[in-house]
C-alpha cells in the first residue's frame, strides 16, 4: 500500500471541521504549561505546504522546535518555499523512516495528521512513536475512516490488515459505516496502550481526545498524554474540557453551516443564555452543534491584498 498522503490540491486551511479540531487541540496543548513551560515542548507534524498547525503552535505558545514530517519529493521543493518559520525543520523521509531519527529526551506535542486509512504498518509507526516519547509528552493521529463500496470492503481491509481478526470479521456487513471507525479506534487504542506498557520508565498513557469529524471524508483523531506522575494528569485537568473523551465513545465534531448573521445572534446568547431565542428557521441540531463548538468555530474573510 502506497504511504503517500492525499494531493496537496486540498486545502487544509479552509476545512472548517478541520480547523476546529485544531482549535480543540491548541486547548489540549495549552493545559501542557501546567506542567513545566510549554516552550520546552518540541513539535513534530505532517505540515505538507500549508503548515497551518505549525503556525498556529508557534505563534499561540512560542514552541521553536518543530519537525515536519515529508516523504512526497514531488512538493519538497514548495514545502521549503512555504516554511513560515525558519525554527521549521522538514524531515524529508517517511513517517516510518523519520520516526527512529526523530528520537528525544524533550517532552514532544506529536501529531500523525494522516489523511488515507489505517493499516498494519501504520499501527506499527504508532508503536515506535509513542515507545520513544519522553514523558510528558501528548502524542495524536488522525486516520480517514470511511468505508469503500460493499464488494470492495472486505478485501480492502484484508489488504491493510492481513488475518487479523478473521474469525469474527467475514463479511462487508461488519465493517460497515457503524462498525469501521470503532474497530480502527481500537486497533488504534490498542497500539498506543502495548506500547506505552512495553516501555521499562513505568510511563502511562491516558486517552485526552477521540473525535470524529467529516468535511468530506469521515476522519478519525485519537490521542492523550504519555507521562510517568499521576500528579501530572491531575495538574493538566483535561476533564474539564467538554470535548474530552477518554474512552470508546467519541465527541462528534459538527461544524453547521451558519451565516455570520446567524452565527452573531447565536454568539449573543452563548455560552449560558436562552437557545429557544435562536434566529427562526435555524434546525435545532445545528443550533446545538454551534453552541458545543462555537469557540473553536473557524470564521473566514475574503481578504485581497
């Protein structure tokens, strides 16, 4: 299976599902100064030519370690071009390749942003990473979970993953669109766990996000905190931000499709007033969704310059 990443035709910026979820990350991120300054931590993302994370992560806290992860030697040349940051290393080798390289006693903000599906060799870069971080450390990945057609579902699945599970997956119906993201999640889950526990530092692992979101593809995103002192979960209080899960139930990422009038009179009642007074004609659902997520809501202009 070919480890590339999706063309760079897409345009991560403008993603609003995408653009939110990174919002719900910097809040994450930010809970990691509770812990020792956060300009010890370094990065290390998958930045293609955009480097949205990258910018986000230096300008908001001031991290100047960063590592960008680029296999494809047909945008290396753009992706030196769009470096916005000379503290902006790029890695030119596959995630596989650049993870041994990439080892560390700095505390890390790891973030596999993939955007094809999981397979076998995929979990097994998730198991060198999260073997390797120092502690603390907050490792992530996002993966692509949609299913492919009926008669193509089960030998594609069979193609990533070989034999595993056999006997109880036998047919597309159990992989279908209910079933498929639970399964990677804790195929996911799974690696990052054996692997934390196979460390000999008595390091642990505690699940921060498992959100699903679609701006397009249906897409999957799990990550937590690697650290050794319980002190350090405690100090970071991730369970008070509404949008953690740590478990298998995932916090479902909807961004509605609001005008900025709407979204102005939404804002105006939030975050404790009255949504029975939202402009008439809003679906409720939308209503909802907006008030889960209206601080990490992307807003785009039109800007000529």
């Amino acid at each position: 299976m070919s480890r590339t990443r999706e063309p760079v035709e897409v345009d991560y910026r403008i993603r609003p599902a995408k653009q939110a979820e990174r919002s719900l990350l910097c809040d994450v991120v930010g809970r990691l100064g509770r812990l020792r300054p956060i300009t010890d931590f370094r990065y290390v993302g998958m930045g293609s030519i955009y480097f949205v994370d990258f910018v986000l992560f230096h300008r908001l806290f001031g991290i100047d370690e960063m590592k960008s992860i680029e296999e494809r030697e047909e945008i290396l040349e753009r992706c030196h071009f769009n470096r916005p940051y000379e503290c902006i290393d790029i890695v030119e080798k596959s995630v596989a390749s650049a993870l041994p390289e990439l080892r560390s006693d700095q505390p890390t903000v790891m973030w596999l942003d993939y955007t094809g599906k999981t397979d076998a060799g995929r979990l097994e870069e998730i198991a060198v990473a999260c073997a390797d971080l120092a502690t603390p450390s907050f490792f992530a990945i996002t993966t692509e979970v949609s299913v492919t057609r009926e008669d193509e579902r089960l030998a594609e699945f069979r193609g990533h993953f070989g034999d595993r599970d056999a006997a109880r997956i036998t047919k597309p119906a159990d992989i279908n669109r209910k079933k498929y993201a639970p399964l990677i999640w804790s195929y996911i889950d799974g690696a990052i766990r054996d692997a934390v526990g196979d460390r000999i530092d008595d390091a642990k692992y505690k699940q921060i996000l498992h959100v699903r979101y679609a701006d397009g593809a249906e897409m999957l995103t799990v990550g937590g905190l690697i650290y050794r002192e319980d002190e350090d979960l405690r100090k970071c209080d991730f369970a008070s931000l509404d949008f953690v899960r740590d478990g298998d139930d995932p916090y479902d990422l909807r961004v509605p499709k609001l005008t900025y009038r709407e979204r102005a009179a939404l804002d105006q009642l939030l975050p404790e007033g009255d949504l029975a007074e939202a402009p008439a004609g809003l679906e409720q659902e939308d209503v909802e969704n907006y008030a889960k997520l209206y601080r990490h809501a992307p807003f785009y202009v039109d800007v000529h310059v």
